[in-house]
C-alpha cells in the first residue's frame, strides 16, 4: 500500500477521512505487525469507527443487488459463507484446534456485510496532518489522559520499570487506539475475519488471523463473547491483532489469562512488551519539534534520511525553543505538511510507533499526545492551514501530470506515496520550487497549467 507518510490509519476520526493526503488506511493494515500478506504495513488494523448494528447473514449484499434479486443473492452468499466455513474448521481442525473451541468459534458464526462494506470503502476525502493532529492530542483528549495516567499509574510505572517504555507513551497509544478504552470495537473478532477471509480481498491475511484467534480462545484467554474488536480484527483497547496478541499479549495481573480487554494491568504490559520488542530504545524520546535554518535543502527532510543529532546540529538544526537536539543517534527530519509547516526531529522510537500502525501521522500523533500528557508542549510553528489537502482524484492527476512531465511517480492511484513524493520533489527542484514533495493544490495546477 501506500507508505507511511500520508497513511493514517482509520481512527475513531477517521472513519470515513484521511489524513495527509491519502485515504484511510486500509483497514488490513493491522496491528502491530501484521503479517506481510495483509495489505498495509505492519500495522493495527483500523480500529473501529462506531460500529453499526450487526446485521447478521442474511442481509443485502454490499453493493447492492438490484431491487429484485436480493433475497435470492443474500441466500446464495449465505449459503458460500456456511461452505467456506465448514472448510475453514476442517482446516483448523487439521491444524489442532479442538471441536469445543471449533464449536464455540463458529456455531453462532455470522457474515458480516457492515464488514465488507468498510473493507471496500476507499476514502475520496482527504483529512490534513494539522486537522488529525488536533484531534489526537486535543485538550480533552489530554486532560482524560492524565486522568488514567493518574488512575493506573502504579501498573504504568511497572511496565516502564520492566519494558522501558514510559508510561505516557502507553497511555497515549491506549488513548489513540480506543480513546482509553472508550471505544475499542464491537465487532465479534472470529465474526469480522470469518468475514474477511471469505471475501477474498484479503483472504490469506484474514485466515491466518482467524487461527491465530482461535488458538486465543483454546488458550482460555477470554470467551468468544467478550473477545470483541474492530471490524478489521483488530482487538481490545488497543486493538491487537491475534497473531501481535500470541506473541505479545502479557499477563500481568496474574490470573493466567491474557485479557487485553478487561484488565488493565494486562493492557498496559502486553502493549508496552510489543513496543519493547519492535524495538523502543529505553531513555530515548521519540523525536522533538525543530527549526531548519534558512536555505536548508529541504529535499534532506524526507523522513529517510538518517543520521546523528549532533550530524543535524552541525547543519544548523535547532530545537524549536532553541535548545540543544536531545541525543538521537539515528535520526531523519519530518516536513508533515511540507516546507511552510512545522518540522520534527524523529528516531528509532519514532519508527517503533510505526510497527503500531504505519502512518506518520499516526506516529505524531502518539508522540505528541504523550508529550502533552507528560506536560510538555504541543506543537509550536504554525501549520500551513490554509492548505486544501488534494481529494483522490487531484493526486492522481497531480501524478499523471508528473508523468506527462517525466517525473515517474508510479501507478497514478490517488494515494501520495513515496514514489510520488519523489516525483514531485525533483520536478519541484527542477522548477526552482523548495522540494519538499508536499502535493498542494497550487503545485497541481502549475503542473497542469499548458505549457
Ligand atoms: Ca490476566
């Protein structure tokens, strides 16, 4: 899919807009570390925007069947849903899952077309970083935060002493992924990747989550009932996947039971051991705000290009306050919203937030609702707001026009990723323009504009 510059995943805000300039992430995206074959990053699935009603089988078919016909195409699918579903118990028994838990999973299973349909949806809005920003770390977003920080602050304070993560930075992914627990999903887990495994668009993806789900319930970890999520299958308040959930999932509370939904103790500990274990460098921050002195080529600012604190002092880059760079050994600058907008410092901790969902704006969000929950500042240079993030169908003439121009920048597909942002960059450096790849609607029309 796309990278993770512009990739939000959906959230709670998201459901149906985007950030940057791509669509919601798609909603395979997953969880930490989804595996290769899901259709986004290795990221958490999109959590669930308010989830509509269940409707269980036999309602219409997403793309809605002519007027006459849906009672007789709803049957139909209903009718591949229980084969596809005999056949995956075959399989699952084959691969040792027991019939009690096989009987559990599936005898109540349902096809979910709310889950389809959102799988299908592809946003044509597009959300700007600044907008998804102020959502994420919103006052209240940050004043409920310190309430829980506050409320779980000895279980917080455990994991950080054991994982090395702060607790703000827990409870800031806890806030993101649920707004803490609010909102965490409704949807059936074994009911939403049944669902997807058989409709196909992700259908290996889907399956092997569904036996990583399984073996969740045979371990006794929660009941089917309460094992609850996302429409993607993304699970809990903060939204594992099953198979991040086998190899992370902690019991900290010691009733031998991994419960990522109802205790919190298990919460905070399984979400600080994934972090630990995607890498997050004890006593490191995960990035700071900069300022880039004047004339620096802002092509450098790419969110790739990597190196020292002290490499990027000695360019002249400052902390927004003027202070010293905190020590990242290995670190890139981050131009969000381009050259008019505030700039970011990030490293390695900043890429482990990534393994949570692969977005950049996701990752700032994280980190700068922890810096506020830990009562730092927000963001300080000004947002570039009177930008108009492109619609889909802007970007892809934008990157038609790169093409025409000679500047590859991939398939057109509408969505703004590195290939495009590279494109866009050495057209810009070509037209004397500061390359910072950032698409706006003035930068469209000059490149569409006869020549
Ligand atoms: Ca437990």
């Amino acid at each position: 899919m796309t990278d993770r510059f512009f990739f939000p995943r959906a959230w709670p805000a998201c459901g149906a807009l985007v950030l940057g300039l791509a669509g919601c992430a798609a909603p395979g995206a997953g969880s930490p570390t989804a595996p290769a074959a899901a259709p986004a990053a290795p990221t958490l699935p999109a959590p669930p925007a308010p989830s509509t009603a269940p409707a269980p089988v036999p309602a219409p078919a997403v793309p809605a069947a002519p007027a006459a016909a849906p009672d007789v195409a709803a049957q139909a699918q209903a009718q591949a849903f229980a084969q596809w579903v005999a056949q995956f118990r075959a399989e699952a028994r084959a691969a040792g899952i027991a019939e009690g838990t096989l009987h559990s999973a599936f005898d109540g299973v349902q096809l979910r077309p709310d889950v389809i349909a959102r799988d299908r949806s592809q946003a044509e809005f597009t959300r700007a970083v600044w907008d998804y920003l102020d959502t994420a770390a919103s006052d209240a977003r940050v004043a409920r935060g310190q309430q829980r920080l506050q409320e779980w602050r000895s279980e917080l304070d455990a994991a950080a002493a054991r994982h090395g993560v702060p607790a703000e930075i827990v409870a800031a992914i806890w806030g993101m992924e649920s707004n803490y627990g609010a909102n965490y999903g409704d949807v059936p887990t074994i009911d939403a990747l049944a669902t997807l495994g058989f409709d196909g668009r992700r259908g290996p993806w889907a399956r092997g989550q569904l036996m990583a789900a399984l073996r969740i319930l045979q371990n006794g970890d929660i009941p089917r009932e309460r094992m609850i999520g996302s429409w993607a299958g993304a699970m809990g308040q903060t939204q594992f996947l099953p198979s991040v959930f086998l190899a992370h999932a902690v019991d900290a509370d010691g009733d031998g039971r991994r419960d990522i939904w109802g205790s919190m103790p298990d919460v905070i500990a399984s979400t600080a051991n994934f972090l630990r274990h995607e890498g997050w460098q004890p006593g490191q921050p995960w990035g700071v705000e900069v300022q880039l002195p004047p004339g620096f080529d802002v092509a450098r600012a790419d969110g790739e290009l990597r190196q020292s604190a002290a490499q990027w002092a000695a360019e002249g880059v400052r902390r927004v306050d003027g202070a010293a760079l905190p020590d990242l050994p290995d670190a890139a600058l981050l131009l969000p919203a381009g050259a008019r907008g505030p700039a970011f410092l990030v490293g390695a901790n900043f890429r482990t937030l990534l393994r949570y969902n692969n977005a950049t704006s996701y990752a700032l969000g994280v980190g700068l609702l922890a810096q506020r929950l830990a009562g730092g500042p927000g963001v300080q240079a000004a947002w570039p707001r009177e930008l108009t993030p492109l619609r889909r169908e802007e970007v892809r003439a934008l990157q038609q026009a790169l093409h025409a121009r000679g500047f590859d920048s991939g398939t057109p597909d509408g969505v703004v990723g590195r290939a495009t942002r590279a494109a866009l960059r050495a057209w810009q450096r070509s037209a004397g323009l500061p390359p910072d790849g950032y698409p706006t609607v003035q930068l469209l029309e000059q490149l569409t504009a006869p020549r």
